[in-house]
C-alpha cells in the first residue's frame, strides 16, 4: 500500500513539474508579460512568428537568400514534415502597440506568400489550454493538494501546482 501511496505522488509531482512550464507561460501571456502576443480574429496570435512550409524542390540557398533579403531569420526547421519551418520576424523597435505589430506581421505574410517559394504561410495562433475549474471541491480547497492557498492554517502553496 505504501509503495502504490509513493508511486502515485512521484506520478502527480512529475505531472506538475510537466504542467507548471506552461501554465507559467499562460499566466505571463495573461498579465500582458509578453507584448508580442495580440488579439486577432477569435484568438491570438504571436507577432513575431510565422509557421511556413517551402514547396518542394525550392533550392534552400534561394529561399534563405530571400529570407535575409526581407529580414526574416529561420527559427527551426522540422525533421518530421519535409519544408517545415517557423519564421522570425523582426519588429522594428519603433512598432508600438498591437495593431501596428500585426500590421508588420500580416504584411511580412503576404510578402512570403508572393515569393511562390511556400505552400502555405500560416499565423503562429497561441492557444491558452488553461481555462478555470468549475468543480467545487476544487474552489473550495477540498483537493488541496492541487492548489493550497493556505486553507485551513495550511502552508500556502504547499501543492503540486496542477
């Protein structure tokens, strides 16, 4: 019984430790840490990427030629989709504020869809899969060991952070 107690603490503290990363990246996104994220259609959208895939047979020293020429930089290239890559684009330090920075990135878009080079260029969505828990249990500090807000004379934020 105590061995089967262990594992499954072991198994929830690596899920939180797993989990935190992102929802740390959620709540900077949420209190506006990261300006180069912006509202845009139902989402968001990061201002600084682009997610391309070439066409194949376009020669690699012609697109990274044009790439440079546009100030765009090749972030990664992904092994697993032959052509796929994600796009850095630059914001000129004097783009300030959200619509002038998804002005640039929708224009720098539809510069990489004229070059012919791409079967698709695609906005870089950011998706929050964060939401709110509804279950009571959880709200009202039952299941403290998934978030402890010191309840109870308890140790605030003695949990696994899930």
């Amino acid at each position: 019984m105590t061995n089967y107690f262990h594992r499954t603490f072991i198994a929830i503290f690596l899920f939180g430790l797993v989990v935190k990363p992102e929802a740390w990246v959620v709540d900077r996104l949420a209190d506006k840490g990261n300006p180069s994220v912006v509202p845009y259609g139902d989402g968001l959208v990061n201002t600084k990427l682009l997610i391309a895939r070439t066409k194949e047979g376009v020669d690699r020293k012609v697109l990274l030629e044009n790439l440079t020429r546009m100030d765009i930089r090749m972030i990664r290239e992904f092994a697993i989709v032959q052509g796929l890559m994600t796009l850095g684009i630059t914001n000129e330090p004097a783009i300030e504020g959200g619509k002038a920075k998804l002005k640039n990135l929708l224009r720098h878009k539809s510069k990489l869809e004229d070059l012919d080079l791409f079967k698709y260029v695609e906005l870089d969505h950011v998706d929050l899969p964060f939401g709110s828990v509804n279950d009571t249990a959880f709200n009202d500090g039952t299941l403290w060991a998934l978030v402890n807000q010191g309840q109870d004379n308890g140790l605030n934020d003695a949990d696994i952070d899930i």
